[in-house]
C-alpha cells in the first residue's frame, strides 16, 4: 500500500481470528512493523488506513 500523505510503501497483512480481524503494518525500510485488531465488520480499507497512520506515528516518534 502505498501512503496517502508520503511517497512510500508499507505491507499490509490482515489476518481474520473469529469476530475480529488483526491488521499489521511493515516499514519495509527500518522492519518496524505494528499492529491493531478491528471488527471483521469494518471496512478493510479503515482498518488499513488505521494500520498505517499507527505506524507513522511509531516511525515519527523514532524521528524516522
């Protein structure tokens, strides 16, 4: 997926565990990866974008 914001490329995996659904995010730059879990009722472009705005967060905090 590539960031709205940013001209990069992040891999996104989603993995569905009964109701909910476990969203990762990768840099595949530094290897820093986060994740976030949702309702599998949730639109998966939502989830993403949460996935990844989380992950900038974390690559912003570490002054990436």
């Amino acid at each position: 997926m590539r960031s709205p914001d940013q001209d990069k490329d992040y891999i996104i995996e989603f993995l569905r565990l009964g109701s909910a659904v476990k969203v990762s995010a990768c840099d595949p730059a530094t290897f820093m990866e986060v994740c976030i879990v949702g309702s599998v009722h949730s639109p998966a472009w939502m989830l993403e974008k949460t996935a990844v705005r989380k992950l900038e967060a974390a690559l912003a905090a570490r002054g990436r």
